[in-house]
C-alpha cells in the first residue's frame, strides 16, 4: 500500500477479541434476516452440497460431511487429530509473514481443515461461511484444504457480517494443496459491512497436473481489503486461473491481486481483473514469474470508471528467466463509451438502464472449469450490485 493508503490500517488492538463474543451454538439460534445474508453472500441452507462449515465470530456453528471420501473439520480439531497436519501448517503461508500472520498464529480462533481423499471427484460443492456477528470483533481464522491425487473439490466460502453490524476486523489465513492431478475450484464471495477491515493471507502449492481455480467477488462497501494470494506451480503441466470481480464503492479501498510462480515446463496460469469504481479505490495487482522452459501465463487487468471520485491502478507485472516462454498482459482502465449508451438507449432503455447493463457485461468473467451453478450465482450477485449502482 502506498503511505497514503498504510494509514487506513486497521490496529488489532482496537478491536474485541472474537472469543469475547456470544455467538450461538446452532443455526436454529440465528434469525431470519440473518439466515437471508448468509444466503445473500452464497452460503445457502438450500442448495445441494458435500458438506457445510459455519463459523461465527470465534465459534463453530455448524460442521458436518457426507461422502466418505471428505473429511471436513473445525480446523482445531483436525490439528488435535493428525499428527502429519504439521507438513503443511504454515508452509504455504510463513507466520512470519506480516502482523496479521502473527497475530493469527499467537491466537488462533478457528478455521476449517477439508481434504478429500485419493480419486474422490464430489459432485457438489462445499460450502464454508466465515461469520462476523458481533460489533467491533477481529476474528481471526487458519484454513488447510488439501486435495490429495486425483481428486476434486468444488469449494464455495461466503465471508459476512450481521445485518446490523458495521465494524468489525476479519484476518483470515488460508492453505491451499493441489496433489497430483487433483483439481481445486475454489470460490470467494465477500459481503462485508460498510467499516469493515478484511486481510486475507492465502499460499497455494499445485504439484504435477492439478489444477487451482479461484474465483474472487466482492460486489458492496466495505472500509479495506487487501489479498494478495501467492500459488506455487511445483509440478509439470500444473495450472493456476485467478479471476475477480470487483465493485469499489465510495469509501472502499480495494487493493486486490495474485502472485503466481510457474517453477515447472509446461505450466500454465491466467489473471484476469474487472474491477469497476463508483467512487471508491480499486488497486489491481497481478505477478507472474516464469522459472522454467515451455511456460505459457497471461494477465488481464481491466478497470471501468464511473465516478470522478474514485480511482482504479492497474498494476501488471512479468518475470521471465528462460527464452522458450510464452507471457502476455493487458491493462486497460476507461469510462463507458458514451456511443454505447446511447445505442442502447435507441433501442427503449432509459440512459440509467442502458449503463447498468454496460456494467453487468462488463463484470461477468467467465473462467474456465468453474460449474454451470457457481456461475449462475455470481452473474446473479453481479445483477443485484448492478441494479444498486
């Protein structure tokens, strides 16, 4: 962050420890208009799933599985259970990273620990939900997924607050392991509260023939996020595909990106960023660094202006150390065409109708290998976020 920016960070100290809070014990404890937000951000009771993971502010609300071939547990528990936990825990992501790392690994609230085991391919998603219900709370969480050889994991994470909080401090750790031609679409939808403060802190290790795709939207106001995942291509013909999503709203400072490492030939990885400002900052980072022959990567960064208030920095990066590589990228940041509206709007709409529309193509990526569902449900929250704009 640039020293403008360093004094809107958030201090852990002015914020309640999560373990302080009353958070209930069963989802029968939470009420209806709760129950809809945690719909809302893609955490939804209804829709066919593997397993369910609910955590709110420090507590595990509910946990449970259903193919044998999936373990998922609070990840305090899996670290009780298995011994071997320790040749992962923090090796994707240092604890000696930066403050937050620190601060996670000195006091840990919880988190979630899903493997799928060897050759299971789950039909259905898992969905997790990492719950903020109480005012002025940081809560601070550790996620190991592992994806052991041949397998396959659709997994979906709604990050919320309580409809009537507004502050609140989110840190949230997260390890990602891609065996051997394992396959991990992971998905983030982040619905935060207007004066929250989210810092992710994500490693992503991918071995010979797996495939890592995340898929990252946060579509309202928030105070601050800042995630910049790091994934590793360790194997050959490994594959890494970031896409986001992005509206920055007046008062949002978004500084989002991905760092991916191709170390083996023939890996492959892609970025791509649309991010629109309505009067907020979107800063979009991207990194790829080439370290082995026979590597093709590309990143995309693209930004859509809509108010003078506000600001987009593309900020696209290519490290290559072999001549046989194949790295591209494009940046492009701009207004709506005004040609475009009024196309539109010869054809009956209105000038506010035809750029909300101009916004939602605009926002709708599509990434290869994400299921039919996952994308019905993002272009959904985009079409709710364009009809807010």
């Amino acid at each position: 962050m640039s020293e403008k920016n360093r004094s809107l960070e958030p201090r852990i100290e002015e914020f309640r420890p999560a373990k302080e809070a009353q958070a209930p014990r069963s989802l029968e404890e939470l009420s209806p208009e709760e129950l809809a937000r945690l719909r809302e951000a893609g955490f939804d009771q209804e829709a066919p799933k593997e397993g369910e993971f609910l955590q709110a502010d420090a507590r595990v609300v509910q946990c449970r599985s259903l193919p044998e071939g999936l373990e998922l547990l609070p990840v305090t528990e899996a670290l009780k259970k298995y011994d071997w936990i320790g040749d992962y825990w923090w090796k994707a992501v240092p604890a000696e990273k930066d403050e937050y790392t620190k601060a996670t690994a000195e006091d840990l609230d919880d988190g979630y620990f899903i493997r799928v085991l060897p050759g299971y391919r789950l039909v259905y998603p898992v969905t997790t939900c990492l719950y903020i219900r109480t005012p002025q709370v940081v809560q601070k969480v550790h996620n190991l997924i592992i994806v052991e050889e041949g397998a396959e994991l659709n997994l979906i994470t709604a990050c919320t607050t309580h409809p009537g909080v507004r502050s609140g401090f989110h840190i949230g750790v997260s390890e990602f392991y891609v065996k051997r031609n394992g396959k991990l679409t992971f998905t983030m939808i982040h619905q935060w509260s207007e004066e929250t403060h989210v810092r992710p802190r994500t490693g992503v290790i991918v071995e010979e023939g797996g495939t890592y795709i995340s898929t990252y939207v946060t579509l309202h106001q928030v105070a601050t996020i800042q995630a910049y995942p790091n994934c590793r291509l360790l194997g050959p013909g490994a594959r890494a595909t970031f896409g986001s999503v992005v509206i920055a709203p007046e008062g949002s400072l978004l500084d989002l990106g991905a760092r991916v490492s191709l170390e083996a030939p023939g890996t492959r990885a892609e970025i791509i960023s649309r991010s629109v400002s309505t009067g907020g900052e979107s800063i979009a980072r991207g990194h790829l660094i080439g370290q082995a022959p026979e590597i093709k990567a590309h990143l995309e960064c693209q930004g859509l202006m809509l108010s003078d208030k506000g600001a987009i920095k593309a900020i696209p990066q290519l490290d290559a150390y072999y001549a046989n590589v194949d790295m591209s990228h494009e940046a492009a940041v701009g207004k709506i065409a005004q040609e475009e509206i009024e196309y539109l709007m010869a054809r009956g709409l209105s000038e506010e109708e035809a750029t909300s529309l101009i916004v939602q193509g605009f926002l709708n990526v599509r990434i290869e290998g994400l299921p039919a569902e996952l994308q019905k449900r993002i272009d959904r929250a985009v079409e709710l976020a364009r009809a807010g704009l």
